[in-house]
C-alpha cells in the first residue's frame, strides 16, 4: 500500500483531474525537508492528502510486549525501530495535515485494517480533530491481486480501513465501518 507502484495510490483519484504527488520511501518522509518541500505543493483546497505508512508498528505481533517481544534481543530492536519510523512518519503527516487543513483540504488515511495503530491514543485524537469517517475496503476493490505462487493472479481481498474527511472519497466508498 504504501510501495511505489501501489494499486491504492494509483486508484484514489476519485476527482478526475486532482494532482497526485506520491512520497514513498525513496523520498524519506523522515526528514523534516522532504516534509517541507511536500507542504510547499499543497496551496490548494483541492487537494486530497493520502497517508499510508508501513503498518508493521501496528501489528499485533510486533508491538512492545507482544508475542514477538520474547524472542530476543535483535527482534526487540527491530519492533522498537519500527516504532521510531512509525512516529517520524507520523510527526511528518501531522505537520502536512495541519498544514493542508487550514487551506480546506481532505486528509485520508490508510492501513491494513489490522493494524493497531488507529488504536493509538493520538491517531484517534488526531481523527476527531479533522472529523475523519472510517471505513473497510478490500483490496480486490482496488483491483490488487495476490503475487504469492499458488495464487499469484487472484483477486486480493485483505480488508483496509481508511479514515477520511473527503466527501468525494465517503460517496465513493459508501459504507462507514
């Protein structure tokens, strides 16, 4: 979802002629200049911020205490980095959203319907602030098929939940979960 060729980004254009700017990892949403030279672009209400981050944080198995937690060193480190890259990110998103919110634009947010990380005491804050909807999407809807061997080609129906201030992107998806 968040890759640089991802089915969701190239399918969320739901207003015809909205300009997509994807910023993935090779652009390093990390760093507080690649969040600058993002907020520059956005200088219009007619725009649609897309946030999707790596879930891995916000899985169940790879939170602090989790069932992954036991099994050792290496692998609690790898939990804790994805948690540093989960709250870089999302530090980064606050500023871009603030930022677009005040010149009246949508904010959208995606991640494996999974995830834990909506949970999250500032995520939900955050979704109060800007009145987001949630809702449940399957991938297939999105046209994503699996890669996997046995089934490589088959339509792909892991389930997404997607929160939205976007009147156009609730219309769309019809459905609040």
């Amino acid at each position: 979802c968040c890759s640089e060729d991802s089915a969701i980004g190239r399918k969320h254009n739901l207003a015809g002629d909205m300009l997509v700017i994807r910023v993935t990892q090779k652009h390093d949403f990390t760093k507080r200049s690649t969040v600058d030279k993002v907020i520059r672009c956005v200088r219009s209400p007619h725009t649609d911020l897309w946030y999707s981050s790596p879930c891995t944080a916000g899985c169940s198995f790879n939170r602090p205490g989790g069932p992954n937690w036991k099994k050792g060193d290496a692998t609690r480190l790898k939990i804790l980095a994805n948690w540093k890259l989960h709250t870089l990110l999302w530090n980064g998103w606050k500023r871009l959203a603030a930022h677009a919110a005040r010149l009246g634009a949508t904010l959208t947010i995606e991640w494996a319907n999974d995830s834990q990380l909506h949970r999250l005491h500032y995520v939900r804050d955050f979704v109060q602030k800007y009145n987001m909807k949630r809702f449940k999407a399957a991938g297939c809807v999105f046209g994503l098929k699996s890669i996997i061997p046995s089934t490589r080609g088959l339509p792909l129906c892991d389930a997404w939940g997607i929160w939205t201030n976007s009147d156009s992107l609730c219309a769309a998806l019809n459905d609040p979960g």
